[in-house]
C-alpha cells in the first residue's frame, strides 16, 4: 500500500483516523502498532516478520546495555544489537552485490562464475534499520531513556506514516509525544493540508516530468540538449517525490498528534554542497554526522583525517543507498566536495563567490550526482556524461521532440520554478486561511483525478 492510492486515501487513512479518534488515549498506540502492521503487511505479510525481529532485538539490545554494570557489559549490547541488525540489512541489500563482484573476480583470475537467487528487497528497510541503531545507541549512552513499554516502542519503529520512506526519526524525539500528545482541529487541519501539499508535489510534478527523465536515461547515445534535460527533470522529479513523500509523512503525523521533524528546506537554493546537506534529506543528514562522521572522529583529528571522515561518511551514505558502484561513487563525489569546501573555509550559507557563480556551482555538482544516482550502471552514467559534454551532437533529436509531452515541460517549469524561488514567493505573501482551504481543496481534487487516470504511482525512495 502506497499514499498515493486510492485504497489508502479513501479506504485505510478514513478507517484508521475514525477507529482512532473513537478509541480511549490508552489504546491509541496498539491501535497505531496494529494499523501500522496491517499497513506494511498489505504489501507482504512474510516480510511483516522481519519488521518485527529487527524491533525487538533493538528493543532488547538496548534494555541490557541501560541495565548494563559495566561498560564492556554495555559495548557488548550495543554491539550485539547492531550486528545483528546490519546482519539483516546486509544480506538483504548486499548479498546479490557481493556475491557479483567476488563471482566476477573469480572468473578474472581463471575461476568460474557463480551467482545466488535474487532476495526481494524489503520496502523501508534502511529507513527501518537506522532508526532502531540510533535508539540502541541512543539509550547505551543515556541521550534518550528506554521506552517506557514494549507497545510504544514497537509502535514507533513501524509508524506508518514514515515506515516506509522516511524521514529517519529518533525514539527520543517522539519518547514524549507517545506519553502525552496534543490533538486539535487546527493541528488535524495542518496535516490535511501538509499531506495534500505533498500528494501533490507527488502526482503532479514528479510523476509528470518522470517521462521525461526516463526518455532521456534511456538513450544510448543522448545528445547535449537531451542529457541535460533529462538530468534536469530527474533532478525536479526527484525533489518532488521525496520531498511529497516526507510532507505526506509530516502531516499523517499531524493528524494522530504527533510533530515530526522536517526533512526538506529548499536544496535546490544552496550556494554550496556543505549547504546543500543542511537542506536535503535532513534527517538523514544530520543521522550521518551523529552516528558515523563523530564516531569517526569527525573534525577532531586534524585536517587530513577530517576529510577522510567526510569522504568515508559520504561514500557509506551513498553505499546505504543502495548496492551498486553508481551510489558509492555518488557519495565520493559529494563527500570530495565537502573535503573541498572544508579546506577552502566555506560554511553553509556563506560563499566567498558571488551569488549567482556559487548557486550554479552547486546546482551542476548536484546533477552530475544525479546522474549517477539515477543510471542503472556505471556505463549508462557515462553515455550521459558523454552527452553532457556535447560528444554526441547538441540538439534535441526529433524523436526526442516529437516524444516529448507539453505537459511535461510545463511540469518541469513549475517545479523548477516553485524549487527555487518557491521559498522566496511564499515569505513575500500572506495567504487568508478561506484562501488556504481553496488551494487545499483545488489541489486535492487535481491530484484524484490525476490519481484516477494513472495506473501506477510509486515512490522513487521505495528502492532504498
């Protein structure tokens, strides 16, 4: 089951929020944990399983180390859990991967080649694992209590509204909220028009310049124009699917009580990578620098050890994203970037270029990450690079054109347009709250009936 479906928008979210606000405060988190399972199982009950292991050995792992008498006892908790859990992760994201590369080095040295069945990724997995290691990190080292009871915890490592794509949230910044959280029309209202914000910046933006993008990433020989349009649309389909994701997210935990932190401030409007990764993606930025880049020392070492520490962190952030060459070296290119803003002094929010050289910078290193973000294989990347440069031609071809939709690149205009100066257009109106509910209504009632006329609409974060 996906948000932008119809059996989740008039079917669970309806039944879900009645059964909710019908039942006393003291059932509320089963119900959530009951809701959220159903939620996950509709996709597969097997893997519903897993789920539930990787809660409770986090669970667990992290009660003996806060009952630990010593700090071997708790390192041993902690380092329990945590195996134990990048266990799973491992094999279900890597094994295939691994298995390749050794099974194609053996047949460079003379062997022969082997391979294993595909495993079938579990949705939100990653998402999944990061949250449970934080907590047992978390209570090990007494930033955050032990959840007061099994049901809570259990019901906030499968919250629905963020199970399956983020953002990456903390036990400890929701420890408070599953205790006592408060419920208003205002506050219910807010998440109404955050999840239809979202489900629209999903269904008409992102999945309109989808076409697009892949048109153009599916060209073997792509020209300039073609290269960059497509890099161009990804990088707006991209924003808008996840950043629609996460606003869904925010506001379903809005409706139940619940303020969840926000995952997305403008990126495209950085003057700098460092800045870039203050506003993309926060959550899991900020659980990068928390949980790998201090642990590894961060900027305590020296020079030299700090960019090693960045770049280890970023080329480890991009392996999380998935098991493929493209996101390891998408991650060393932006953990260089950073190592290079580091050694010239460069702080979020404060270029030494002008404004226009540094944005420009930004936005090309962004894409070219894109690049390989999106492309299948090392070598699809590098037919759009190719492209870029203007080694294949620089016009749109005709095919290309008579392809292409003009919806598409309304679509692709308007998000690049709201991307970048959507921040700037909102702070210089003020929008009537009659006029609010207009736009809410207006944008929810375009979203169904693009959701009517399409027949499949899923998540780009789902692969991670």
């Amino acid at each position: 089951m996906i948000f932008a479906s119809h059996i989740f928008i008039f079917g669970f979210l309806p039944l879900f929020l009645a059964t909710y606000y019908l039942a006393p405060a003291r059932a509320r988190s089963a119900l959530i944990l009951l809701a959220s399972y159903g939620f996950y199982g509709w996709w597969r009950v097997d893997y519903l399983g897993l789920v539930i292991a990787i809660s409770l050995v986090s669970y667990v792992a992290a009660a003996a180390a806060a009952r630990a008498a010593s700090p071997r006892a708790r390192k041993c908790a902690v380092t329990t859990g945590v195996v134990l859990i990048l266990g799973a992760l491992g094999y279900f994201k890597y094994a295939t991967f691994v298995v390749g590369l050794t099974s194609d080095l053996g047949v460079a040295l003379g062997g022969p080649g082997f391979a294993i069945d595909a495993i079938i990724l579990p949705i939100g997995i990653s998402f999944l694992s990061f949250q449970a290691i934080s907590y047992i990190i978390d209570v090990a080292r007494k930033d955050a209590p032990p959840a007061r009871n099994l049901i809570d915890y259990l019901a906030f490592v499968s919250l629905f509204p963020q199970l399956i794509a983020g953002p990456v949230l903390r036990y400890k910044d929701l420890a408070d909220q599953f205790v006592q959280r408060t419920h208003s029309m205002e506050k219910f209202g807010l998440g109404v028009r955050r999840f239809v914000e979202g489900l629209a910046m999903k269904l008409l933006i992102a999945d309109t310049v989808a076409p697009l993008a892949d048109r153009a990433f599916a060209l073997t020989d792509p020209t300039m124009a073609e290269a960059w349009l497509g890099t161009l649309a990804y990088s707006i389909q991209l924003l808008f699917d996840f950043a629609g994701y996460s606003s869904m997210a925010i506001g379903l935990g809005l409706m139940v009580g619940f303020t969840f932190t926000e995952n997305f401030n403008a990126p495209y409007t950085s003057t700098s990578i460092t800045e870039f990764w203050r506003r993309w993606h926060i959550s899991l930025s900020a659980w990068l620098r928390d949980y790998l880049y201090v642990p590894l020392g961060g900027n305590r070492g020296g020079a030299i050890a700090t960019y090693r520490n960045l770049l280890l962190t970023m080329v480890l952030g991009g392996l999380w994203h998935g098991a493929n060459v493209t996101f390891i070296l998408w991650g060393a290119l932006h953990g260089a970037a950073l190592a290079v803003e580091k050694l010239l002094g460069v702080r979020a929010g404060q270029s030494r270029l002008p404004f226009g050289i540094s944005w420009v910078t930004t936005m090309v290193i962004v894409m070219i990450g894109w690049v390989l973000f999106r492309a299948p294989t090392l070598a699809d990347a590098l037919a759009m690079y190719r492209g870029m440069l203007g080694l294949n031609d620089v016009a749109l071809s005709s095919s290309f054109l008579y392809a292409t939709q003009s919806v598409e690149l309304l679509a692709l205009c308007i998000g690049g347009t709201l991307a970048t100066l959507g921040p700037r257009l909102k702070a210089m109106s003020v929008t009537p709250p009659q006029r609010g509910l207009t736009t809410t209504a207006c944008l929810m009632i375009a979203s169904t009936l693009v959701l009517s006329a399409r027949l499949n609409s899923p998540f780009l974060y789902f692969q991670f």
